[in-house]
C-alpha cells in the first residue's frame, strides 16, 4: 500500500487554543503539567493494567490469554459502544488530565490531534517494532521528530458487502464476480443501483453517511492542503457532496449509520449494500442475527473507484500512567502479528502487521456466513488496491464529523443540500 506524507499542518494562535479547536486537549495545564509524566510505580497486588477500547475489538479472549501468562501483570479492559462516546470521556480526561486508564484505543481519524499534540502521550518507538507496520498506519502515528505514539491495531481495506437473494429477486446478478464487475466505479455503483431501485422495495446501500466516508477515503486532500490549511471548497469535496446527496432520495434509506433505525433495516431487507471494510463484518452479523427466511449475505471483491481504507485503530499510553512500561509491553504483544490474525479470524478486523500479510491462516480464511466468501483473498486484494491516503490534519476528525452532520441534514429533510452545505462551511469557519 502507497501512504501519502502527513505533517503537523498549520496551527494558528497559541498552541493551546489551537488544540482545543483539534478537540484534543480541551484546556491546557488543568490538573497540573500535562506534558510531565506521572512517577511509574510498580503494579501492587490486585492491581491491574487498565485499557479502554470502543467498539468490539475482540480482545476478550487475548487479554484472558495475557492474563494467564503473565499472573505480574493483570489487564482489565474498558468497553464503550461507540467512539464519539469515548472520545467525549477522552476529551473530558484530557481537560481534567486525570482518569485515563494506562491504555487508550484512539480511532484512526483522530491520531492526527495526538500526533499535533504528542506531549500528553508516551513516545512507544523501540528498535523491536521498527517496520512492523504497514507504512502508511505507522505514518499516521509517527511525529515529525520520530515520536511513535501508537501502535496500530488493524487496518480498513474497503470491499462491497452485499444482500445477494435481493439482488436474485431484483433479477441482477447475485454471483459475486459478476457483482463485483459491475462496481468497479462510483458511475457503475449508481447506475447498478439505478436498475435495483426501479425493481425492489429495498434501498440500494445502508446510508448516505457511509458512502459519503468511502468517497471520501479515496480523496488525497478533503477538507485541508498539504500545509494544513483548511480548505472545505476545494472541487473534489464539492463532487463527493453533490454525488451524495444527489442520490439520496433514490438510492439510500436515509438513514443516520449507526442508529437504530439503521441498525433495524438489516433485518427488515432494508437495503442491498453497504461498504464493508473487514471489520464491519461483524456490525453486519450482529444487527442481522441468524440467517433465516432465504437471507444471504456475500462479500464482493471490489471497491468503487479502486480502493479504499476505512478504519483501523491504535493503541496509545498517556503519560498519567504509572504502569507505562507495562502497558507498552501488553500492547505490543497485543498487536503482534499472531494476535491480529486471531481477531481478523474473530471480528474480520484486517491485519497492519506486514508479516501477517502473508500468512496461510489469513490467505485461506473464509466466512460461512457471507457464503463461504474467501474473505482473505478478497481483503488482502482489497488492500493492495489502495493508493491514496487521505491527508488528515489536526481538525480532520472535527471537520468529517461536521462534514457528516451535514449529510445527516439532508437525509433527515431538515435543510436543503444548498442550506447544509453554507451551515457546514460555517461549521468549519467556527473551528479555525
């Protein structure tokens, strides 16, 4: 995979304020120095690691295992559903700079404020994980001086997710290389959808939200230059906003990801396809459930436009832990190349580790219930589609956020594109 070069990007006024508009450090020097790390004390009896992860990152059984092999050092593990609850508390620890736990999982998006502010967070570069991750996720937690402040947990290679009985019933092919030959561009993708639309009940993919992301994913530069500075006007945003939310009426069910009426159109045949990086496979099972009444699911290798990157998360220590040298040790076991091979097999979640790439246990896997789809080859093919990497500076997470309120806007009927669009370029104006 081909990353493209991030920087700090530009920061105006005072770094202070400057991070509290990248949602990093809401307050700067409450709770004492946050740059000063805390005195390292050694784990007392009963005492424990502390990590908090959102999401499911299937980590149960491997802290059990860690657990058992290293009785010195306990990990108890934190779960929150979902990331933008998580990175409220995060947010909120920060300003206080008191109550994080000893390992923090930081979504993708968000590692460009930790990598514009590295004093909160332990640099965990060691010769011993030196090129142990693709490049472009190593990139993206690596400072302009060589701070390494996370290691990566998986990445996100983009295929196409599909419901193959509703396409059967549409009277469009629902064998997976005939599908995925007829979505090899976004023209192709909508135009499929155009003639699925005019026979079935069913929307043609899960939400404008999740399209507008994996358009997005394949634009080198949507909401800042390569200096930092932000730029929300620039032609390839404008493309993306119109193509969505031109097509939202007839195409998406118009529904926000991830809330509840999108969590109940998996089951109620709501709609034929979704953009399916490995790791929402599992989303997938959980809101569909058992398999039944002639429902198939199947995964098709190819993504619109090439490829795509969607996700992937890191592991991070804050300097307010006591136990950093253990947390460092847990979390490189942690994300070593056997341990993601076991979650891909669990969750789906797609290695970073380049000397998992080429495992016989991640080539061969297939999943039963996306029809024995070989979701290793597909994935793994998915990944070595991926040419661009978006730039993401400070306010990248802050701005997709604002960015997707405003797709949001239009699917809910509140405001017109033309409204959304002047509220979001307004939104943005705000953080600078």
């Amino acid at each position: 995979m081909k990353s493209t070069p991030r920087g700090l990007g530009r920061l105006g006024g005072s770094a202070c304020a400057a991070l509290v508009l990248a949602s990093t450090l809401a307050a700067c020097g409450s709770g004492g120095d946050p740059a000063e790390s805390a005195e390292q004390e050694d784990l007392a009896e009963g005492e424990s690691i502390t990590i908090t992860t959102f999401g499911e990152f299937g980590y149960d059984p491997l802290i059990e295992q860690w657990n058992a092999e290293h009785p010195d050092i306990q990990v108890e593990q934190t779960k929150v559903s979902l990331w933008d609850d998580w990175k409220n508390e995060l947010n909120t620890n920060l300003q206080a700079n008191a109550g994080l736990p000893d390992v923090v999982a930081i979504e993708g998006d968000f590692m460009p404020a930790l990598v514009a502010a590295p004093d909160r967070w332990v640099d965990l570069s060691d010769p011993d994980v030196e090129g142990r991750w693709l490049d472009f996720k190593e990139q993206a937690a690596t400072t302009p001086d060589g701070q390494l402040l996370g290691y990566a947990t998986d990445a996100g290679p983009e295929a196409i997710c599909y419901r193959a009985d509703l396409l059967e019933e549409a009277g469009l092919p629902s064998d997976r290389e005939e599908v995925a030959a007829r979505m090899t561009t976004w023209e192709d993708f909508y135009a499929l959808g155009e003639e699925f639309t005019a026979k079935s009940d069913a929307a043609w993919y899960d939400s404008s939200g999740s399209i507008a992301q994996a358009m997005l994913n394949q634009v080198a530069f949507p909401f800042e230059k390569e200096d930092g500075t932000v730029d929300v006007e620039n032609p390839e945003l404008q493309e993306v906003w119109q193509t969505v939310t031109g097509n939202a009426e007839g195409l998406s069910t118009r529904n926000k990801q991830w809330n509840d009426d999108w969590t109940a159109s998996f089951k109620n045949d709501g709609f034929a396809t979704i953009p399916c990086p490995g790791w929402m496979r599992s989303n997938i099972r959980d809101n569909q459930g058992k398999l039944a009444g002639g429902v198939v699911w199947d995964i098709a290798d190819a993504f619109p436009g090439g490829g795509g990157n969607w996700g992937g998360s890191f592991l991070a220590v804050p300097k307010t832990s006591t136990h950093q040298a253990e947390a460092q040790e847990f979390i490189e076991w942690i994300t070593a190349p056997e341990q993601q091979l076991q979650v891909f097999a669990s969750q789906g979640n797609f290695p970073s580790q380049v000397a998992a790439l080429d495992s016989p246990d991640l080539l061969s896997a297939s999943d039963e219930y996306f029809n024995d789809a070989p979701v290793g080859e597909i994935y793994s093919n998915r990944a070595e589609a991926i040419d661009v990497q978006p730039y993401q500076g400070p306010l990248y997470s802050d701005i997709l956020g604002k960015f997707q309120a405003a797709v949001d806007r239009v699917d809910e009927g509140s405001a017109t594109p033309e409204e959304s669009w002047t509220t979001f370029v307004s939104d943005v104006a705000a953080l600078q």
